[in-house]
C-alpha cells in the first residue's frame, strides 16, 4: 500500500474527527491500523485500514483519554 494511500484516508477521516479528535491521534491511529492489517491482501487494504481507524476513532471521541 503506498504511504499516499495513508495520506488519502486520513484526509477522509480527518474532516469526520477534527473537531474531537487532534490531528496527531488521528495519523497514528491510521498508521497503527495499516500495521495491524500488515498481511491482509494488498487490494483490500485502504479500505481496511480505513474502516478500522474509523472504528477506533469514534472510541477515541466518545471515551478520550484523561489528562492526569
């Protein structure tokens, strides 16, 4: 999966999330999702990657982490 391809969704999720969710946390959550996926099949992975980052980002929105 070209590293565009990570560009592409979080520039898709970015819109979604931005008002509850930093950029930042956004970005490593997709990087992490793409890891996870590492040996699912090439074709199917953007939207994998996708579709799993957005699941955890709405957990991150509705449950954010506390500052201590």
């Amino acid at each position: 999966m070209p590293s565009g391809s990570l560009a592409d969704i979080t520039e898709r999720l970015f819109p979604e999330f931005a008002p509850r969710v930093p950029l930042a946390t956004i970005v490593a959550t997709v990087r992490q999702c793409r890891h996870e996926l590492d040996a699912a099949p090439e074709p199917a992975l953007p939207e994998l990657v996708e579709r799993l980052a957005r699941q955890r980002l709405n957990e991150i929105a509705e449950h954010p982490p506390t500052r201590d």
